[in-house]
C-alpha cells in the first residue's frame, strides 16, 4: 500500500515539473526570436541604440545644455537614459507590436502551445535584455569620453527604471491592441518628438515657457526623467512628487492597456 501510494503522489507531481519545462522553453524560445527579429529591424536599432548614442554625444560635446549647476553629462545622461527606455517601450515594442497584430502574427501564435502570459513575458524579458545593452552603451560612452562617475542611489535608480519601463512599455501595448498599425506608428513617433522637446531630458523644463513648463512636469516623460536624474545625482533631494506622478501614470496606463488590448 506504501509503495502504491508512493508511486501516485510520484504520477501527481511529475506532471507540473513536467509543464514548467516546457513552459519555459517556450518563452526562452520565444525571447531568442524577439532579440533575432529586433537585431533584423534596421528601424528599431536606429532609434533604441543609435539616435540615443548621437544625442548624448551631439549635446555633450556642443556644451550648450543650459545647466545651472553640476556638469552637463550628469544632467544630459539621465535624460538620454530616459528618452532610450521610452524608445525600446513605447516605440519599439509599440510598432511592432502593431504590425505583428495587423498582419496576423499574434493570432497563430495564440493557435501555438505558447500561451498569452508566455508571450507577454517574453516580450517584456527582450525588452529588458535590449535597455542593459543601452544603459552599458551609454553609461559607458559618458564614462570614458565625458569623465561621468555613477553617483546617487542605485536602488533609486533601479526602482525608477523599473517604473519606466513598465510604463512606457504598457503605453506601447495599450496603442498596439487598440489602434491601428499605421495609427501606432505615427502615434508612438509623435509622442517620442514631443517628450524628447518638453520631457526634460535636454532641455531644464524651467527653460520652457511657464505654461508649457507646467503642463510637462505632469506628463510621463518629465516625471520619469526628473525621477531619473535626481536617483543618479549624488545629495538630489528625493524626487517624491516626480516619482508618485510617474506610479500614478503607470497604474493608469495599465488599465488601459489591459482594458483595451486586443489580440486580432
């Protein structure tokens, strides 16, 4: 009787080691054909890694960034950072998003034993496998051509770039599940322009003129950016009201990206 009843709780708990496994190769196979088909996209690598990269060395070397105090890398690489997350979020994962939905990729993958938790994961996982490879990238350039040091808090940091994402990549999904792909791609472009002028990252928002100024630290952007730049300035105060305004933005463009995305 012992060993019967050995051998059926044995039966019992193969079968749920044995579901994990394929699981996870699923969505580790899945990741590797995210990162194949991003490296093919001429398009997605010029505005995740490239545009960032010219950017910072464009603004850095001119010196005509209007900063008050500390250096001009320690304001600039923050924002850059910033603007580079919301390209691979927003923009990246956004358009193609889309067109995989118009064209009808997203429908055969949901007749594949890939379920939909195991794609978003592993859409969210080369997402961030593709903002280390911009953080190294940038951080690195700033650290040997513009004398840059890591400062601040990095647990801030962390916590700020993890808000970020989140975020902007729940802006991405909630455009791609509801609008159409052309939409998408003029949208996510239009809106990347727009926080790239007022979302603080080059420009001080108390340069802008002042109702413009004040529209702007309530956006996103500017709260993701200023959380940003006060977790990696060594002595900032800390960045509550940035940073309840950027958790505020997250949880609402959350629900509406779950609310409204549809997978045909």
């Amino acid at each position: 009787m012992t060993t019967l009843a050995n051998t059926s709780q044995s039966g019992q708990s193969q079968p749920q080691s044995s579901q994990a496994a394929p699981f996870l190769q699923q969505v580790g196979a899945q990741i590797k054909a995210e990162l194949l088909l991003t490296s093919r996209r001429g398009e997605n690598i010029l505005v995740t890694l490239i545009l960032p990269v010219i950017l910072l060395i464009f603004f850095a070397s001119l010196k005509i960034i209007p900063v008050t105090s500390g250096s001009v890398i320690n304001f600039l690489l923050p924002g850059i950072l910033a603007l580079a997350i919301m390209a691979s979020g927003m923009v990246h994962l956004g358009i193609s998003t889309a067109y995989e939905r118009y064209y009808g990729v997203l429908k055969r993958l949901g007749a594949t034993p890939l379920p939909r938790s195991g794609l978003i994961m592993a859409k969210i996982v080369a997402v961030l496998l593709l903002e280390v490879v911009q953080v190294i990238l940038l951080g690195g350039i700033a650290f040997l051509f513009y004398g840059w040091h890591p400062t601040g808090s990095p647990a801030l940091a962390i916590l700020v770039l993890a808000l970020g994402t989140i975020t902007f990549a729940a802006l991405g999904l909630a455009m791609a599940g509801s609008l159409r792909a052309e939409t998408t791609l003029a949208v996510a472009n239009g809106l990347y322009l727009l926080f790239l002028l007022i979302g603080g990252g080059i420009l001080p928002l108390d340069h802008l003129p002042a109702p413009l100024a004040i529209l702007a630290q309530y956006l996103p952007a500017a709260a993701f950016t200023q959380s940003l730049q006060a977790a990696l300035s060594a002595g900032a105060p800390f960045p509550g009201a940035a940073l309840l305004t950027l958790l505020i933005w997250m949880l609402l463009i959350l629900v509406v990206a779950i609310r409204a995305f549809r997978w045909e």
